[in-house]
C-alpha cells in the first residue's frame, strides 16, 4: 500500500471558500487527506469516485442543500455508509436537526466552528474508519494467502485437476494436467474440455451429460470414481480414473475433475491377466502331457506283461513250445522293443526337464554330418523296410560337411526328424538334403504326407505342442521343443515349412566348422 492510499480521506463541502479554508485549517493533520468540494453536484461528483472516512457537508447550500446532497450519497454504492457531519449556522433548529438525521446525517456542528469540537468529533470517524480499513486489509491478506494455499495444494497434486465452467470451457488446469495430457495452462484455459482430453465417441455424452446436468441437478458420473479413455495431445488414447464434483457458486456451476493416469496399473493388471492364463495354460499342458506320458509308458508295459503272463502260462501247462528257440527270441524281441520304447519316452522326459532348468550339456567335436545322416538311416533301415518307404539322401556338397558338435545331440535332432517323417509322412518317400548355404550346414527332412495348418506351425516346437490328437497318432509333443533346444544350443536354427496335406521340410541351420567354411569358399 502506498503512502497516497494509507491517507484518510475526508470531504468537506461549502459553497463559501473562507469557510473551507478553516475547517480545513482546523482539521490540518498528516494522516489526513483534505478534499473540498462548492456545492452539491461536485460533492456528489467527488463522492461517486472515491470512498471517504467522514463528509463534513455545509446545509445551506445555493441550488442542491445539504439534505438532498446527502439523500443522493447514500444511493451511491461508494459511500453508502460514510458518515456525514451536517455544519449548519442555526443554531437549535430542532426541526433541521430531525431532517437532517431523516436524510442521513450522523452528526452536527454549529458555526462558529468550534476547533476542538469538529477535531474529536471527526477522528471518532477516522478512527473508525482506519479501524475498518485494517480489518479489510487483513480479509484480504488472508483471502489472497487461503487462494494461494488452496492453488499451491492443486499445483502439488498428484492428479490432474481440471476445472470447468457450466459452457465446458477450461477454467483451472494444474501442473500433472499439463504433464499428463501434454497441453499447458495457456493452452488449455478458455478451451473446450472436450475437444482438449475426451476421445471423439465419448463426446456426445459429455454433452449430454453436462446439459443434463444443469437440467436436473444430478448426473450419473459426478461423485464416484470410474474408469473411462481420455485424449492426449498427440492424439493417443490412454486410460484414466476419473473423479467429477460439482461446486455451485453463487448462481452458476463449477466441476473439478481429479484424473489419474492409469496406464501404468493397466498394463500390470495385463501382464498378471496374462501371467495367470499362460500359468494357467501351462498347468493345462503338464496334466496333458501327464496323462498321455501315463498313457504311453502304459502301452509297452501293458505288452510286455502280456507276453510275459502268456510264457508264465505255457509252462504252468506244460507246454514245452515255449522253451523253443524261436518263441524265446521273439518274446526277448518284443520286450525289448517295449523296453526301448519305454526308455526312449523316460529320456525325452529328463531332456525337457534339463532343458528346463538349463542344464543341457553340448560336449562338442568335429562332426562329419553326411556320415552321421548315414548311419543314423542305417539304424531305420528295418523299420523303412517293414513300411515300405523309400529314403533318398542326396548330399549337393562333393567334400564333407563338418560341423563342431555333440553328435548325440545332433542325432537326436535327425533322429526326432525323421522318426516324424515316417509318423506323418503317410509311408510316402522322404527325401534328406544336406546342402552348405555361406557358413552354415544345412540338412532338411522332407515327407509327403499330412502336412502341418499355418495356424499351428509356430507352437509346434513349444514344449507339450500337438497340431493332431493323441487318439490320431500317439505322441508327446516333446520332440520338436527338444530338437529346438539343442539346435540352438548350437547357435543353429530349426525351421520348418508346410502345407496342410502337402507334407513338411524340416530345415535344421547349423554354423559350419572353421576349416570347412574356409575351404568351400
Ligand atoms: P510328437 O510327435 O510326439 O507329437 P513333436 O514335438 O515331435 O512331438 O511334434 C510336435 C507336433 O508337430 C506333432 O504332434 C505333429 O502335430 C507336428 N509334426 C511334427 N512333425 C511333423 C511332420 N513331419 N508332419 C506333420 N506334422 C508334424
């Protein structure tokens, strides 16, 4: 405030200058801010502009007399209350007195002015008037510091907090408001809520709503959190929480919306949703493979025990057939394919769980892999004989194709291969490529038998995967996951490329020994 304002106005009106120049004589004092106005309509004049602490007003006045001077002050809104000290030359004119105090006076001074008189009765009113002032001066001090805390507690919030005008037009906006949705305070005030942060197709709603609203006094997201999209500035959608309150000031409607962003959380519940499903799946597969291990290991067995419980009986009859040659080997035979097939099943079992728990050991050396395809179709030979299926091997490559690795590993990956081509192959030929591409082997397994759909091509090398039923053809979804495995642990890839009904080539890649790179280039 400066010196100018802290002064305490006082009017004095006299049409006589003499006059003025000794009540202000009188009343000569620093704290005071003397104004003087000649008559009535520059009292009121003076009066409209600024407030004052006390009007000294002369009665007798030529054209506009003190009364209705004073009438007119108090329908100004400036000075409605100010006091007005009539001076007046009668002296015990009772019936001036009661008019003056009908239009408003609050006091009276006989001339000759008495110094001390009009003194201490005009700083009764400038006291009362600085006393006045005070206090306002402290609602205001506390008003401004309430704004301030309230403002510095929205700018610190968490949330964004937006505030709207009954038109939907930005009246607040706080800093996560500009940090949220990427528009600043200057932008986002004076704009339509809508267009700033509600995606198109809620738009009409809020309308809605709104207009309902002011309708009917009550609308169906005020008061509650929900969950609803919301609008970038770059044009993305995200997911926010929403919390609308409608404030009613004066005649008209305020909402503050507290928004929180909660992309963050979303993609969590997404992630445990997922988690929980593959978890789910998972379980799903190992009671599967479960029940279908039971199932397989029961079918050697069950064969087993057959041919065993049928030998047990001959010789309890007496039957010496069973001591045959020929009998004994074929019983050993079968039992031993049975023993084999069961064995073959428990190792698949352990490799997924080594693999699981990443212990699969490549102890590596120099691989010669054209022998290696040979002696492994060697090992078929009798069961392609007995299905009658044709294997061609063709090698593109005149000099051997090393490799650096585990040759049982490698065997079991071919191994899984081609024992697949005969299961799926429909006894139809298959052809074994082997082929160098830059410095990688290549070999591919190819039949022409049931082929594989292309909504199941990927998942097939995943760990329990089936593209056909265990009551078409038995199986464990086992192999192609552990092929996989150990070809990658190779630094290798496993491919495959089918067509439903067309058959399948099976490709596995596998980076080439140093010598032989060297040599083929
Ligand atoms: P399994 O043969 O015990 O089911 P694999 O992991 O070896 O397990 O194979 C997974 C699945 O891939 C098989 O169940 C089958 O549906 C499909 N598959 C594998 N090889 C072939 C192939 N040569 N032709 C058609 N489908 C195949």
């Amino acid at each position: 405030m400066t010196e100018q304002e802290s002064l305490i106005p006082i009017l004095i009106v006299d049409d006589s200058q003499e006059n003025l120049l000794v009540l202000e004589a009188v009343l000569r004092n620093p704290r005071y801010e003397i104004i003087e106005a000649h008559d009535g309509p520059e009292a009121l004049e003076k009066v409209s502009q600024r407030e004052f602490a006390v009007i000294l007003l002369d009665v007798q006045m030529p054209g506009m007399n003190g009364y209705e001077v004073t009438k007119k002050i108090r329908e100004l809104r400036t000075n409605i209350s100010t006091p007005v000290i009539f001076v007046t030359a009668g002296m015990n004119e009772s019936n001036l007195v009661q008019l003056g105090y009908e239009a408003g006076a609050v006091d009276y001074l006989f001339k000759p002015i008495e110094p001390v008189i009009l003194r201490s009765k005009v700083s009764v009113f400038t006291n009362l008037y600085s006393i006045k002032k005070q206090n306002e001066k402290q609602a205001e001090l506390l008003r401004i510091h309430d704004q301030e805390e309230r403002d510095s507690f929205l700018e610190s919030a968490l949330d964004a907090v937006i505030g709207m005008n009954e038109e939907g037009r930005i009246i607040y906006w706080n800093r996560q408001a500009e940090i949220i949705f990427g528009w600043s305070k200057e932008e986002a005030l004076g704009e339509k809520l809508a267009t700033l942060v509600i995606p198109k197709y809620y738009r009409p709603e809020h309308e809605l709503g709104l207009k309902n609203f002011l309708k009917y006094k009550t609308g169906p997201i005020l008061n509650k959190r929900i969950e609803v999209m919301s609008l970038r500035r770059d044009g993305s959608e995200f997911p926010v929480e929403l919390a609308v309150v409608a404030i009613k000031t004066n005649a008209h409607y305020t909402f503050s919306a507290f928004v929180r962003d909660i992309s963050d959380r979303k993609r969590e519940q997404m992630k445990i949703k997922t988690t929980e499903e593959n978890l789910k799946k998972a379980i799903q597969a190992r009671d599967e493979f479960i029940s279908v291990c039971s199932h397989e290991l029961k079918t050697p067995l069950t064969s087993m025990q057959i041919q065993f419980q049928l030998g047990a009986k001959m010789m309890k009859d007496g039957n010496e057939k069973v001591f045959e040659r020929e009998s004994v080997i074929k019983r050993i035979d079968i039992a031993n394919k049975q023993l084999k097939r069961m064995g073959k099943l428990i190792d698949n079992m352990l490799e997924v769980s080594r693999i699981a728990s990443g212990k699969l050991i490549i102890d590596r050396k120099e691989i010669d892999l054209f022998k290696l395809i040979h002696d492994l179709l060697d090992m078929y030979q009798e069961q392609l004989d007995y299905s009658h299926i044709d294997v061609n091997l063709i090698s593109k490559i005149k000099s051997p194709v090393l490799i650096e690795g585990d040759s049982y590993r490698i065997e079991q990956v071919l191994s899984n291969l081609i024992s697949n081509a005969i299961k799926y192959g429909e006894n139809r030929p298959i052809d074994i490529v082997l082929d160098v591409s830059g410095e990688s082997a290549l070999i591919s397994v190819r039949d022409h038998g049931l082929g594989i759909d292309q909504e199941n091509i990927e998942r097939i090398f995943d760990r329990y995967e089936r593209a056909i039923t265990a009551s078409e053809i038995s199986g464990l979804g086992l192999g192609l996951y552990i092929s996989k495995q150990i070809v990658e642990a190779h630094h290798g890839h496993l491919r495959v490329e089918s067509q439903k009904g067309q058959g399948s080539t099976f490709t596995v890649e596998l980076p080439m020994h140093k010598e032989h790179t060297e040599l083929s280039h």
